[in-house]
C-alpha cells in the first residue's frame, strides 16, 4: 500500500476508533463536497483538535481567518460556552454562500458572524474597533499567513490562542528558493515568529487523509 493510502486509511480508523457519529459536520462535509468546494477543510480529527483547544482554553470570542464551507468554524462554534461567537472570513461571495447556507443548517448562525470580502480588510476593521479574541484559526490563502499573524496578534491578549493551518505542505515549505507564493508566504510567516518576543509557539507536522502537512501553535503570553 502507498503511504499516502495508509495515512488515508489510518485517519478512517482513528475516526472510527475515537469520534462519535457526526451527522451535523457529515452534511457540512457533504454539500461542501456537492457544491464544488476545494477539499481543504480540516478532517474530522483536526476538527476535534481545534474543539478540544475551545474546550480547554475556554475561548469564547472566536476568530477564524478563511471560512470555505463553514466546517471547522461550525465545529469551534459547538465547542464554545453558549455566551460565545466566531468571526469567520470569506473573500469568495459564492463559497460565502455556501457556508452561510451550512452555518444556518447547523443552527448557529446567531453566533457565526460570517464576513465576505478580503480578510485583510475584515481584520483591519476590527483592529480599529479594538476586538479582542481569545482563540485565533489561520486558514486563508498562504500568501497572507505572515500578516494574518501579525494582525491576529494585534486582536490578541496575553493568553490568546492562535493556531495556523498548512505550515508545512508536503514539504514544500523547506524550499527557500520557491517561487510558489504560498510556501513564500508560509515561510515569511515562520520568519516573522522568529522575531516575536511574549509568545510561546511550536509545531505538529501532521499526517492523515489530506497528506503531509501541519499546523503551528502559538499562545500570547505578554
Ligand atoms: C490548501 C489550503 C488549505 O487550507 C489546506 O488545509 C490544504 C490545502 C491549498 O490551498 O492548497
Ligand atoms: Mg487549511
């Protein structure tokens, strides 16, 4: 068997072996899928992960940086106290619809606040108004991962939470000559944590049903 049909395989049996029957993100998943969305979202186990940080930060403001079909904000959004909110972005109007059509199947769209329109400028918007999260996902475009941090940690306080997605993309990231813009972008993001002072930060690589990757962790502690 390929490796990458056993990392496949094995995320099928970690599923089975750990999480419950999920008919709400099953159907998120599937007219995801139906609707034409890329398969980016995170799998059901990286889900779980990022509800188990809600759980034990006990994050209740809530900002995600790149929505596609509502997956993973629909599971952070289950994980939070009922006085919680997410913040979610979607430059794509049409992928904006999609989520926002799942967010209200899901029966949270009260506390989705779903925003169209580059993510860049949602974020610019709300460090004006001076929100502050407690729990921050970085999956949008790779391009702008560097900033994305740097704005997250403008919307921070000590003790936020900041998880970035993709930060490793096969390897690809190690090439420091790659003219692909988004393992530029992912590599000025890790150029930029170099610098930052008051924070803790570390690394999973990751492997399973969407290959060879990881995500970065970073807590604000000053
Ligand atoms: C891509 C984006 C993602 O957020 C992800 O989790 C996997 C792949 C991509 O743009 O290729
Ligand atoms: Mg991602």
């Amino acid at each position: 068997m390929q490796l990458s049909e056993t990392m496949t395989e094995m995320d099928a049996y970690l599923e089975a072996s750990l999480l419950r029957d999920d008919p709400v993100l099953e159907q998120v998943a599937k007219r995801s899928q139906e609707a034409g969305l890329v398969p980016h979202a995170v799998t059901p186990l990286q889900a779980e992960f990022l509800a188990m940080l809600i759980r034990m930060t006990g994050a209740k403001r809530i900002l995600e940086i790149g929505c596609l079909g509502g997956y993973s904000a629909i599971a952070m959004a289950r994980a939070m106290s009922n006085d919680g909110y997410i913040l979610t972005t979607e430059i794509d109007t049409r992928t904006a619809a999609i989520a926002q059509a799942n967010i209200d199947a899901s029966g949270f769209s009260e506390r989705i606040d779903l925003r169209t329109g580059p993510a860049m400028e949602v974020l610019d918007h709300q460090v004006e108004a001076g929100a502050v999260f407690d729990f921050v996902f970085i999956d949008a475009d790779k391009v702008n991962h560097r900033n994305y941090l740097e704005k997250a940690l403008k919307l921070a306080r000590p003790g936020t939470v900041i998880v970035a997605d993709n930060i490793v993309r096969g390897g690809g990231v190690l090439n420091g000559d790659s003219e692909d813009n988004n393992i530029r972008g992912i590599r000025e993001m890790l150029a930029y944590a170099k610098t930052l002072d008051g924070i803790e930060m570390t690394a999973l690589q990751t492997v399973g049903a969407k290959g060879y990757d990881g995500m970065a962790l970073f807590r604000v502690t000053a």
